[in-house]
C-alpha cells in the first residue's frame, strides 16, 4: 500500500493522549494500523505521555491496594505465553478492512446494510453516536460523483479504503487520509471506475449533516 | 523520624536512587514480560501505582474511581506484561496507555479504538526504536518545561484534562487552528529533541 496522505502531527498528539472522541479515534486507529510510519510517530506522542505520567506528583494509593491486587493475580489462569506468541502471528487479516474497523462491521462491505441516500451514494452510520459531538460514518460513493465545496467548523477526517477521489488537496487512493480542519474548503471528486468507500469522523454532529446535505445536493437538484 | 543515624540515610537513598531513570524500569518491566515473578511486579507497582493514580485524578475522576481505576490499571500491567517489547517502549509510556485506556473505557463505556498492541508482535522490526526509549525522563521533562508556556498548556490540556482541540478552543478562546499549531509546535520540538539527543 503506498500512502500518501499521512495524519497531522496535532491528530496524533491527540488520539495519543486520548483526548479525541471515538469517533475520530476509530478513524485515526484504522489509519495507524495499516501505516508503518503515522505508528512510529503515534508512538512517539506516546512516549509524552509516558514522561508526563512519570513526571506527576504520588497521589496517596489505599492502604490495602497491593494486597487487593496481589490477590487478584493469584486468581489469574497461568497464560501460555509461546502459545499467545505464535498464535498471533499467522492470524490473517483482511486487505481492505483495518482491524479496528473489522471489530465494528466484520470482514467485508458486502454485509454492509448500506443506506441509499440518492442513486449511487449510500452510507452506514457506526455506533459512536453517545460521544458528546463526534459522528463517524462509512460512505459509499459511486465513480463520477462529486461533493459540493464545503468547509467544516471542526476536524475532519476521511480514510479511503477502497477506491479513489480527488480534491484541492491532491489525489486520494485507498489507505490515504484526509486530516482537514476549518481553514481547508475542498470539492472531493470520486476519479476512478469504482465505488469509492471511505470512513468519514467529525468531531461536530452539526458538521456532519452539513456536510451529508451539502453532499445530497447536487444529486436533488437534477 | 528525621533523626535516623546518617548511615542509615546514606542506605535509603542508595536504595532509592537504584530505579532513578526510565530506563531501569523498563529493564524491570521487560523481565517481567519474560518471566512472571510478583517480586519485579509489587517493585514496578510501588513505582507506577500512585502516578497511575494521579493521572487519573487529574482527567477528573472522583477519588473512589481513581482508585479502583489504578488498581483495573496495575492488573492490566501483570496480565498484558507478555506483549511488553522494551524497544518499543518505555515502562512509563506502555503504562500510561493502559492508564489512558482503562480511564477512557470507564468514562464512555466503550472501547477507545486502539492499533492493537497484538502487532507488536506481529510485524517485524522495521527500525531500530532503541534511541527515543533510552533519552531518560529527566531530559525529557526538562524539554518540557522549557516549552512556551501556551505550548505546555496545551499539551497538559490534552494529556491530562482529556480535552479535544475544539474544546481547548473554547476554552482558551482561540481559533482551532491556532490550538492545532500549537499542539503541532510543541510535540514537534519534543520530537526533535529525541532524534537529536540519540
Ligand atoms: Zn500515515
């Protein structure tokens, strides 16, 4: 997979620190997962947040909590650790589905109970919809549809799993990421012969629907 | 109690001062992964539990969940010890995203979406990550605190108020973009400081 399109330094600060809705973190977590070089740099946010947990005062821990936990552990069944090393490293997965999107929708977008919302545009909502603004969606995108310029108040992210489009920012094929935030408008152009799927998390609901009206407006006009 | 023998004081500080930098604990914690002794785990638990704790005080949980928090965290440390790879990782840093994940899961009752940490193990490496893992804590903080202070801030603001970008905005009543630059300018700087220290 050859990727272009990478996640900006400040979405990793923030799935590093865990400060990013669900929504947006299943984006960036499918992203990192198939992307050798956003996972070293997510594990460099990381290692801050290793330095700052060291860096903090003790906070007085209960008398007993060794004891509590001590006790736990020998409750713990005794792991094979070789077998867990080797059973983990054939486990096959699939080429278009990151994994953690695969524990959401299972293998493949065929089983997909994908909604149309005008002819060749679907969408399936994922069920981050608790979070206190993010909404996350997949999108189904025939060849040749367009959106309409937009521009969004807050972050946006949109991983390409299948397919391609083009846009302002340059071309986008499949483990690509746009990480837009309000200062970018764009006119994202669905360019090749099939469908283009894509994983899309807001981090403002209202945002979303703008964006999904904006979407559903050409396509009414005709 | 301060009017202990100096001998005395000269032993504890040794004792104390035998775990000082990052990387003894991840030594510590690498042993553990390698080989399941509750000895290394209560040294480890002693060191990592009350900042563990504190951590979670600080996203804003009440000190009863903290609590029970720390604890969920320091078990998760013992049960997941196997999939610990000391060049991947600090102690420090492997234990904060437990902490993260277990604070985060309690507060919105859903997984945080994580890169599965299972692909450690799977993926060959494909860089040595020895040099950012051995730059010790100490460097570190002091790169922190040499931050600009609104560059700090917003880094505290995320680590440890959990806070979004454009809740840091309103917050702080400034553009999203600019809180964007700032988290970006920060963590770059840090970064280089690791590539340039190796
Ligand atoms: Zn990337």
């Amino acid at each position: 997979m050859n990727i272009k399109h990478h996640l900006d330094e400040a979405t990793l600060v923030s799935y590093a620190a865990g400060s990013m809705s669900q929504a947006m973190a299943l984006v960036v977590a499918c992203h990192i997962s198939i992307c050798p070089s956003c996972r070293e740099r997510v594990s460099q946010s990381e290692a801050i947040g290793g330095i700052l947990l060291d860096s903090l005062d003790e906070a007085s821990i209960s008398d007993d909590a060794l004891d509590q936990v001590l006790a736990c552990l020998d409750q713990e069944p005794e792991i094979d650790i070789e077998m867990i090393r080797t059973s983990k490293q054939h486990q096959p997965s699939s080429d278009l589905i990151p994994r953690p999107l695969q524990d959401c929708i299972g293998n493949s977008f065929e089983d997909i109970e994908w909604k149309r919302i005008v002819p060749g545009i679907y969408y399936y909502d994922l069920p981050f919809k608790t979070e206190k603004g993010g909404a996350s969606r997949l999108m189904r995108i025939a060849p040749g549809k367009a959106m309409l310029p937009h521009s969004h108040d807050g972050n946006e992210l949109t991983l390409i799993l299948q397919g391609s489009f083009s846009d302002e920012m340059g071309r986008f094929t499949a483990g690509d990421i746009a990480d837009l935030d309000s200062e970018i408008e764009h006119q994202p152009l669905v360019d090749s012969d099939e469908d283009c799927i894509c994983l899309i998390a807001t981090d403002a609901p209202l945002k979303f629907s703008t964006l999904l009206g904006k979407l559903v407006q050409p396509m009414t006009g005709f | 109690m301060d009017n202990n023998g100096s001998g005395e004081d000269v032993d504890n500080v040794v004792a104390m001062t035998q775990l000082n930098s990052s990387s003894d604990w991840s030594d510590l914690l690498q042993e553990l992964s390698e080989n399941k002794d509750k000895k290394i785990y209560i040294q480890l638990f002693s060191h990592f539990a009350p900042k563990v704790k504190a951590y979670i005080i600080r996203l804003g949980l009440v000190e009863t969940t903290a609590e029970e928090l720390m604890q969920e965290t320091m078990l998760a440390v013992w049960r997941k010890a196997h999939m610990y790879n000391r060049s991947k990782a600090a102690a420090s840093t492997w234990i904060f995203t437990l902490a993260r994940n277990q604070s985060i899961d309690w507060m919105r009752k859903q997984k945080y979406p994580e890169y599965s940490l299972d692909e450690w193990i799977e993926e060959p490496d494909e860089h040595n990550h020895e040099g950012e893992n051995l730059v010790t804590s100490d460097r570190m903080e002091k790169a922190i605190s040499k931050l600009p202070e609104n560059q700090a801030q917003v880094l505290y603001m995320s680590f440890f108020e959990g806070r979004s970008h454009s809740d840091i905005s309103e917050r702080l009543g400034i553009p999203l973009g600019s809180v964007k630059s700032r988290i970006r300018l920060a963590s770059e700087k840090l970064k280089t400081m690791w590539r340039d220290d190796v």
